[in-house]
C-alpha cells in the first residue's frame, strides 16, 4: 500500500515539475491564433462544463422567468453587450469575435454548441461570474444585479431562430442599455406600447411580421 502511494505522489510530482519546465520554457504558444490540441481542447471544455453545471445546480430560476417582461428588458441589454460576440439575427460576424479562441457561440442558431440545450440557470451562472481566459466577463463585476441578469438570461432563451424584424422590435420597445435592476430601468417607452411591442416579437415563428420603422435605432446594419 505504502508503494502504491508512493508511486503516486512521484508521478504528480513528475507531472508538476515536467508542466513548471515546460511552462518556463515559453515552449506552449499562447496566442489566440494558435488553436489548442483537440485532446486539450476537449480536456478543457469538459472540466468548464462540469464545473459550471455544479455551480449553477442550485441556483433557483424565478417563478415569472417566461415573463415577456424579463425579455423585453434583457433585449436592450444584449443587444448593448452581447452582440460583437454572440451575435444578432442576420448578423454574419463581428471583428472582435472572429479573433477570439474559443470563439463564442453563435446564441443566434446555437450551432456551434449542437450538444447543448438553452438551461436557464447554466446561462445565468455564465452571465453573473463569466468564463476563464474565454473572453466572457462577468458582468456582475461591472454592476449587473441579479435580477437583470435574469432578465438577459430570459432574452436569450427566446433567441434562437428570432426574425432579424422582431429582434429589432424588441430592442425597440427595451429600456435599453439600463441593468440596476427592474426597480432602476428607466422606461422611455409607454408601457401598453411596450407590451404590444413584445407579444407581437414573441409570436409564433412563421406569423407575419409586424412593421416597425428603426430608422433611428442605428442597429439594423450591425456594422462594427
């Protein structure tokens, strides 16, 4: 027994010291344009997600998550913060997203992350505390409570496969970029417009489109 843990702990300690060496070495290319080992690559995307899938197993999602309140808030909000990487509906890329590795998924289509369904509480978590060396902030840190960030995780669960019309209408009818809070928003719009802005951007996929002039919203192009 005593051998076996012995062996042990002079393999770690191997492992350790070889890492240090390589490490100091200045051997491993940590440029974002040098793309990592697929073996690495997917070492590194299991341990994130089972780490973020123990954190976020206790978190509880509010009663009014489906709230077409909490999407028509989160919509300014994404759409201020979230679009240079994770896009917007008929947006084909971005600078910054096209230089970034990992490259963020495409929440638009999901179709860079195919094994994966849209879980209210993983996005929160991933919203709140962000991700190691992968880009995403944690937009706590800059200010974003809780319940805004509730807000942006209920958008997102409503983008995928949005109409590039109704995500403007949206955005539109949001409060914009405003997250202290839902007792903090400042609402610019009047409220029965608002709401019939947002179940008309919330129907059925396949139902006509509402007309919506966005002539001075400024993000119909997405040019950045």
């Amino acid at each position: 027994m005593n051998k076996i843990l012995i062996g042990a702990l002079t393999t770690i300690v191997f492992g350790a010291g070889t890492a240090t060496i390589v490490a100091a070495s200045g051997l491993i290319d940590m440029g974002a344009d040098t793309p990592h080992n697929p073996l690495v690559y997917k070492a590194l995307e299991f341990g994130r997600e089972r780490s973020i899938a123990r954190r976020a197993a206790d978190l509880k999602v509010p009663d009014d998550f489906g709230n077409p309140e909490r999407v028509r808030r989160g919509a300014g909000n994404y759409d201020a913060m979230c679009i240079d990487c994770h896009l917007a509906p008929e947006m084909s890329d971005s600078e910054i997203r096209k230089g970034l590795y990992p490259r963020p998924p495409n929440l638009v289509t999901q179709a860079q992350m195919p094994e994966l369904s849209r879980d209210s509480a993983r996005d929160f978590w991933i919203i709140k505390h962000g991700i190691k060396a992968s880009g995403m902030p944690a937009w706590s840190k800059g200010g974003m409570d809780d319940e805004a960030i509730w807000d942006l995780a209920a958008f997102v669960q409503k983008l995928p496969g949005l109409a590039k019309a109704d995500y403007d209408q949206l955005v539109a009818a949001s409060d914009g970029h405003a997250h202290g809070g839902v007792n903090d928003h400042v609402d610019g719009h009047d409220e029965h417009e608002s709401s019939s802005a947002v179940n008309t951007a919330l129907k059925p996929v396949g139902s006509p489109a509402a007309v919506h002039s966005h002539d001075d919203h400024g993000h119909g192009t997405h040019k950045h």
